[in-house]
C-alpha cells in the first residue's frame, strides 16, 4: 500500500543538539581537539566593567575559524551559514532557537581584538600539530603568494609631491623625534618627492612609448579606446587602504594587494609561520624576518632549523647573510645576474683583485650604489696595461680600461652557487615545489585567503593567520583519523593472526590424533 506522510508540526518537542550531530563529524570532533579558554583572560583587557555584554571571544573566535574553513568570504554569509547547520551551531555553543550575534559585531570585534591573540592561538595549533609528530622543523620550504586587498584600482590618485628640501627636513625631524611611528608611515605613503615623482614619470614616458603598438587593455577610468594610465607605487596610493600596493604577476592584471609569506615543514606540510607583507616588497627582502619568525615559533617547542629551501626570488646578499648568521643550510638558486666567474680573467682574494690572461691586476677601486640600490665594488684596470694590449679589441673595445663590477655579498652568492654543484637540483625542485605550493593552493582557493575583507595591513594579517590556523587544524584532524584507522587496521590483523593460529592448531591436532 502507497504510504503519504502526513507533517502537523507539534508545538513542544524534545530536541537536543548533541543527539543530532554524529560522533565522527568535522565540527564535533574539533570542539574535542579546540581548548580556547585561555580566551578569556587574554581579551579581558579589551572590555570594561559596566554596559551590555560583547559576544563571547569563544564564539567570535571559533565564528571566524567556520569562515576560513568554510572558504566564505564575508562576516555576513558566515552568520547566514551557521545558522543553517546544526554542527557548527553545536561547535559554538548555540541552540537552534538561539539567536546568533549580528554581523557587524564579527567585523568590530576583529578589529578590537590585537593581532598577538591570533598569532598566539596560531602557535596553540601549531604546538598540538608538533606533539602528535607532525613536525620535524628541521627542513622549511619558504614561499609567497598575492592577496588581495579590499580595495579596487579606481580608487588610486596620485601622491601630494613633496619639495626636496621639504623632504630632507622631514628626513631630519623624523631622525630626531619619532613620536607616531604610525602616523609617519601613514604620511609616507601619501606624499612623494619631487625627484622621484619625475624619474617615475619619465619610465611613464618611455613604457608608452614601447607599448604604443601593443593591444589596449581597460583603463583605470573604464575607457576602453584609451591605453590604460602608468600607475606606480612611488606615485600613487589607494584611498581605499592606504597599506595595499600595486602588483602584478605574468598573465595577471595589475591590482592592489597583500603579500603572504609562508613557510612550511616538509616533513607533513604542516605551516610553521605565515605573516603579511606591503606587495611592493621583493621575497628577499623579507626572508630575514620569516626565517627569524619561523625559529622563534620551533625554538619554543624545541625544534631547530636545519636547511631552508626557496626560489630564487628570496637571493640577495641580505637574505644569504641571515641564513649563514643563523647557522642554516640554504638551497636558493642565486638570481640571473650573478656571474661565478669571468671569462678570462681570475680572481686574487688574498689581494682582493683580478688577474686579465694577460698577467695585468684589476685591483679594487671604489664602492658605487646602482639605481636600484644594490651596492657594487668595481675593480678596474690600467690604461697604461691596456693600451698595447693584443686582446684590447675584443676585451674593451674603444674603453681606454676594463672595469669589472661584482657585488659585496659576492662571497655569499659564491658559497650558494659552490652548495649547488654537490646537491641534486632537480631533487630539490620537486621538494620545494610538492611541499609549498600545494599549500598555498588550498589557502587561497579552499581556505578563504584569496581576498581580504578588511582594509589595512594589520587587520589583513589576522585575516592571514586565521587562514594558515584553519589548515592546520584540518591537518591535524585528519592526523587524528588516520591514526585511528592504523590502530583499528593493527587490531584486526592482530585478530585475523591469532583465528588463523588457532585454526592453524586446531587441524594439527586433527593431523597427528584422528581420533580427537
């Protein structure tokens, strides 16, 4: 017989949330795994006595840690999502009659909140992934990868231009008196001199000229016959966030961003420190700080770095100095300028020269600062040597001298590259390769770090550090399981072995006695 459900909603009902929620789900099991109750000591400094009473740091915390886990992108559809689902409703601590806080009281509340809580609940996470063994700290693959601000490109006007004399009398006031760090940087980023504001101009000036004859893209005002405006970072700043810059990766449009540094063992992929950086700053310029982040976090659990390992964007002579000043193994290839040696001629270190094939000295002259700022020593030769010189013609040409110019941190560059010969490289690659990029592939398309939703570079690193917590509880979690399972699978082995001893046993006897 057909059978039609009949539905006539009762108006009492015994309902309890625990019941419906199973043992092994996500949630149930994190709420297990997560101890947040340091929470509440730790924020306390952030409330008064008297008023209403905020939202429960608990709940605000693990809130945002449903948003990265969930890869939702907005206070808004975090509020909307949990109030749908009966384990993340459990997970914090709310009955489904409950009303949940609004979602402004998310957004106020990160803000309220200084960024050392989420760095300390980051290394509470890490400090669990490292007693279950998932770390073994000793090797760390560092990378880094774009975010992307709050903020869109039509929001960039041009930078207040700055006398130079204004600004050097600025340069001594500030080197006098620091009273508002922040507030300097803040004026920093809104103002330009002169000087650099024409030099940027006439690079302006030179691309419109190389790209006069190449396809037009949009413009910054949505004119699409117009070649789109030159914008720099030394010109330009967002009114939007004033801590987003402008970058741009091949095959990608130009937008305002974030820059994420992470580093992760290779041993379980687990991150051991992520941090948040202006996207105008190269990778080698912050590989100092992120190393020196990364030993902290290991050295309290008592893990030490060993090796690192990076592409050759993070190759400076700063970069190679912090490694060896440390006591770490780099593996970076150095950068695609760098010349171990030159054709023809050998360097003298005990007299800090070169030596021409000829048998003449290019001793050292002077020290020289390029335009973008690196440091050069130049070691130039005689006139007097090369003026009969046989080779002259295809040594200097017309020059009356050769000049050689070599880095300070060459001796760095020369280990590096002495390092690389005894290594297999292409081992290397994979290493890197198969260990950090597969994470920053899940932070940015699983784990909500594609986007910031809040503006500034220290609300953007909260945003960071709750993206890298999420993965690394997943990790931990499915750790967890996985052990389960191995111990499981080991007791039904230990089953299976002793019925088969037993069988085993059982048909000797019957073997040797039939009567039995």
């Amino acid at each position: 017989m057909q059978g039609k459900k009949q539905f006539s909603e009762k108006l009492f009902t015994h309902f309890q949330l625990s019941d419906r929620v199973p043992a092994d789900n996500f949630y149930r099991r994190l709420k297990e795994v997560l101890n947040l109750q340091w929470l509440y000591k730790a924020t306390k400094k952030y409330y008064g006595t008297e008023g209403q009473q905020s939202i429960d740091p608990i709940v605000f915390m693990k809130l945002m840690l449903i948003g990265y886990l969930e890869n939702l992108g907005s206070d808004r559809r975090i509020i909307n999502t949990v109030s749908r689902r009966l384990d993340m409703l459990f997970f914090i601590g709310y009955d489904i009659d409950e009303p949940l806080p609004w979602h402004s009281t998310l957004s106020r509340t990160r803000q309220l909140y200084g960024e050392e809580l989420f760095k300390q609940l980051f290394k509470d996470v890490l400090k669990q992934c490292i007693d279950k063994g998932m770390v073994a700290g000793r090797r760390q693959v560092m990378d880094s990868v774009a975010v992307k601000a709050n903020a869109s490109m039509d929001s960039l006007i041009e930078k207040e231009i700055l006398n130079d004399t204004v600004v050097y009398t600025d340069e001594l006031k500030n080197e006098e008196e620091r009273s508002d760090e922040q507030e300097d940087e803040t004026k920093e980023s809104k103002t330009v001199s002169a000087t650099r504001y024409k030099a940027v101009e006439l690079h302006h000036q030179w691309k419109a000229k190389a790209y006069k004859d190449m396809p037009r893209g949009k413009s910054l005002k949505g004119d699409e016959r117009s070649r789109p405006k030159f914008v720099s970072n030394h010109t330009h700043y967002s009114t939007t966030d004033s801590d987003a810059r402008v970058s741009v990766k091949p095959g990608k449009p130009r937008q305002l961003n974030y820059l994420a540094q992470v580093s992760v063992d290779t041993a379980h992929h687990v991150i051991t420190q992520i941090q948040t950086d202006h996207a105008d700053k190269r990778d080698s310029q912050c590989l100092p700080s992120l190393v020196n982040n990364t030993i902290n976090n290991l050295k309290q659990e008592g893990l030490q770095i060993e090796e690192v390992y990076a592409d050759a964007g993070y190759s400076s002579g700063e970069a190679l100095k912090a490694l060896e000043e440390n006591n770490i193994t780099g593996y970076i290839p150095n950068f695609g300028q760098y010349k171990p040696t030159r054709e023809g001629f050998t360097y003298d270190k005990e007299h800090d020269r070169y030596v021409c094939s000829e048998g003449k000295y290019l001793p050292f002259k002077k020290l020289i600062t390029t335009s973008l700022g690196y440091k050069m020593k130049v070691y130039r030769s005689s006139s007097k040597d090369c003026g009969k010189c046989q080779l002259r013609s295809v040594c200097i040409g017309k020059s009356d001298f050769k000049k050689i110019d070599d880095s300070i941190d060459k001796p760095y560059y020369d280990r590096m590259h002495a390092r690389w010969q005894t290594v297999k490289r292409e081992k290397i690659r994979q290493l890197r390769s198969s260990t950090v990029e597969p994470v920053l592939g899940t932070l940015v398309n699983f784990l909500a770090m594609r986007r910031v939703n809040t503006r500034g570079i220290k609300q953007a690193a909260k945003c960071l550090l709750m993206s890298a917590i999420a993965y690394n509880l997943k990790k931990l979690l499915k750790w967890e399981s996985r052990k389960i399972k191995v111990a499981v699978m080991a007791k039904m082995k230990e089953a299976e072995n002793v019925v088969q001893n037993f069988v085993f046993t059982f048909l000797s006897a019957l073997r040797f006695h039939p009567s039995l």
